[in-house]
C-alpha cells in the first residue's frame, strides 16, 4: 500500500469542518437508553456462540491533577484512598461480566486506561489483575495486546517492571507538549528527563511497543517550539506516535475553561504545526497509519494496514478485528456482536447498579442491517485509505452503485477536488485526501444527514 501523504493547505481549510472520529459506526451520539442490560445480555449469549476472541477494556478514572485541555471522563484526586471501594466494585463487575462469557473464550487484548490507571498502587494492580484472571482467560505466553496509559510522573522504574511482570507488553504515554511554557499554560509540568527515563525502563523490561501521544494547538504553541518538541521524541525513537488535535470546547469541558483563549494559535499557524510535525515524522521514517496516529514501518499497526487487516475501535487503531470488546468500569464502552454498549457515567450511578447486583450498561445500540453494511465500508476507507466494491457486495448481498447512488455522486465532488479516485470498481483515497478522511467517511454516514445539532470536533 501506498504511504504518501500531501499536505494541502487549500483543501484543508475548505474541509476543516466538524465530523466524527469514527472510533464506531453508529457513534456514540446514537446510543440510547432503550438498549438496557437485558439487551446486552441477549447480544453476549448470541456472541458466546461465535468463540470470537475477547478484548477488555477498563477505565480507571482517577488523576492526581488536572490537565486542563482533558476531555477525558476523570475524578481529579490527590487521595489515593478513593480508588479503594471503585476497584471493589470494578471487582465485582468483573465477575458479573465474568458470568455470561463461554470461559474458553481467550483474551487477546487488554487496556487500562484512563484517568491514570498508575494511579492505584501495586498492590492494586496486582489485585486487579489476579481477579480479572480469575473470571476471563488471560493469556500467559505473551502473545496477547496488553497495554496501558501510563502518565510518566506517575511512574518510577519499579511500577514499569511490575506492569512487565503483570503481562502488559505495550506502554502509551502521554507528552503533548515538552516546552515549559506550554506545560504551565495547561497545568501539566512534565520534563523530559522523567519521559524518558519511563521510556529507556520500558525499554529494558522488553516492552514490545512504546507509543508517545503530542497534542497540537494548545496554549502558546507556534511550529518553531512544537517542531522542537517532535524531534526530541523522535530522537528516542518510539514505536509509534498519536498527534492529536486539542479542540477547545470550554461550553462542554469545564476544565477547558481554565486555558486562555486568546493564548491559543491561530488556524493559519495551528495548520504550520501540523504541517511541519508531518514533514518531521515522515522524514525520520514514520507512516502515516492515518486518524493522527504514526508507527514505524516494522510496528504492527504499520504491517496490519499493509496486509489489510487494520481495525479501528474505542481504543482507536487495532490489529485485533475479530475481537468482542467488554468495558468495564464507569463510562466504559463496549462492542459485542451487533451490539455498542455503556457504562453508567457517575460513580454514584456506577456504583448504585454494582451493589444491586446488576450490570453497569444503561445504554447502547444493536446494529440493523444497514448499520453493519456502513460500518464495514467506514472501516475500510479508514484503515485502509480504500474499498473494493466486489468485495462489500459479495460480504453484504447488495449491488453498490444502486445502494450508495446518492453517497456516489457527493463522492465526485470530493474526487474533483483530488481527495480520491473513484473508479467503475472501488474508492481509492489519494494522498491530499488522507489527511481528510473523516470528510470523505462522513459521505456514508447516514445519521449526519439527520443531525441538526453538532457535537463532534473539527477534523484537522
């Protein structure tokens, strides 16, 4: 697969427009609360049939302190003791989950996130895990995808070699930003020295991949100091990077409210950023895997786009399609058989469902027909960067051209533009489009046509 990407400021701006980030399809904007427990019930039951591999997610919400461009679901804490009855009742949903699972169903990829998950202490870590393989069948040969966020100034050399030694091989950590000025704008001071040492420890405990998350468009940020920045992580040299655009939304984010508008970069200069983090990337040997995220050629995110087999899920990019994903803990979400599911939100609620016994999902929704069909085209164009109609009308039973007629001809627009090559057989995303691919997935996304309030972040 071609890996070239152009940076093209003419048709950046002229689709710089809000969209989802397609981490599902439908989005969480379509969940309801008419998908309850008993639902999500019948949906594991006709799932335990499939023997489907399982992935688990658990959300660990806690943070010393707060960063202030965080839009994460978090409690901002500096008493360590709050974390005690939220892992008894994560415990206890483990076992609840546990229950309705076939137990030979192995687990080939787990995540603790965040909040951050370094929060709790190794007895707690050690804890969660032990009752987590009590109830699911972890593996112990080290083939799985076990990873973790994990905040560096939460970590010392012992809590990496714990995390090894617990099964985690993959470690995610959180920079955004190393220049001073930056971190005390957003209120996460965070030299590099203590980065980097989590780094060259993961490193040693033989850590399978290291990914770097970089945040553009935050306070006092120009291409000079951002560029900085990137070169001193590339020349550490990660497996992967994530770079993320910082949408200001302090109506939504209360934290949010804290950061100086008039601080921020302006979009021509928040676009010289990208640009120049692109061209930085790409010339220390980066791919552009594609959603902001990077990965070195020899990654497994990079070798799974090459082979086609890229998924993309709530944790964003994954190699593990085949996967039904369980969420536990608050807000968690889930996917399982034609199914999205999540967690109450609030601790008060989360806990109120645990002690009367019952699962946390308070709402979701099951795919039809339609849905799957979308899904698997969105999944396509943006793990892939193309679609082989045959392929969707042989997996789907349809005839492409007459389903997508209306989706078609809005794609020549796009296509007229450059952003892609439309043919008699398939879709073939052009390197000006890449950058832009939630625009040209937002074209098959038929609950957009319907939506009359925006929720979703701009795409660059």
């Amino acid at each position: 697969m071609n890996t070239d990407l152009v940076f093209d400021p003419a048709l950046i701006r002229k689709y710089d427009k809000a969209g989802p980030r397609y981490t599902s399809y439908p989005t969480a904007v379509q969940f309801h609360e008419g998908f309850g427990e008993a639902e999500y019930r019948e949906q594991v039951h006709a799932s335990n049939a499939s023997g489907r591999p399982l992935s688990l997610y658990f959300h660990i919400p806690f943070c010393d302190t707060v960063c202030f461009y965080c839009a994460c679901n978090k409690i901002v804490t500096k008493n360590r003791r709050h974390a005690a009855p939220y892992l008894d009742h994560l415990y206890r949903e483990i076992a609840l989950q546990g229950a309705l699972f076939d137990c030979s169903r192995p687990v080939t990829q787990l995540h603790w996130g965040g909040g951050t998950p370094t929060f709790v202490s190794a007895a707690e870590m050690r804890e969660l895990m032990r009752v987590t393989g009590e109830h699911f069948r972890l593996l112990d040969d080290d083939s799985g995808e076990y990873s973790i966020e994990v905040d560096p100034r939460e970590t010392d050399e012992r809590t990496i070699a714990l995390l090894r030694e617990l099964g985690f091989n993959r470690l995610s950590l959180g920079v955004q930003d190393f220049d001073p000025q930056v971190q005390r704008a957003v209120n996460r001071i965070q030299p590099q020295e203590i980065t980097f040492a989590t780094m060259d420890a993961a490193r040693r405990e033989g850590f399978k991949s290291i990914s770097v998350d970089l945040i553009y468009g935050l306070p006092h940020q120009n291409a000079a100091r951002f560029g900085r920045t990137v070169d001193e992580i590339v020349a550490q040299g990660p497996d992967r990077l994530s770079v993320f655009n910082y949408a200001h939304l302090p109506e939504l984010f209360k934290t949010q409210r804290q950061i100086d508008a008039n601080a921020l970069p302006p979009p021509a200069e928040k676009l010289e950023i990208l640009k120049t983090t692109i061209e930085r990337l790409t010339a220390a040997g980066y791919v552009y895997i594609g959603m902001d995220h990077f990965a070195k050629p020899d990654d497994e995110l990079a070798m799974a786009q090459q082979a086609g087999t890229l998924y993309r899920n709530f944790q964003g990019y994954s190699t593990h399609a085949d996967c039904d994903l369980i969420g536990l803990g608050a807000t968690s979400i889930g996917m399982v058989g034609d199914s999205y599911s999540q967690n109450r939100k609030t601790l008060e609620d989360y806990y109120a469902r645990i002690d009367e016994g019952r699962l946390a999902v308070f709402r979701g929704v099951r795919l039809d027909a339609d849905d799957r069909l979308r899904r698997a085209v969105i999944t396509d164009l943006i793990c892939h960067f193309s679609l082989d109609f045959a392929t969707v009308e042989r997996r789907f039973g349809i005839g492409f051209r007459d389903y997508f007629a209306a989706e078609l001809t809005e794609l020549a627009d796009l296509q007229a533009d450059g952003l892609l090559e439309l043919s008699e057989t398939g879709i073939r995303v052009l390197p000006s489009g890449r950058l832009l691919i939630r625009n040209i997935c937002m074209v098959f996304d038929r609950y957009l046509r319907d939506q009359r309030q925006q929720r979703f972040s701009r795409v660059i």
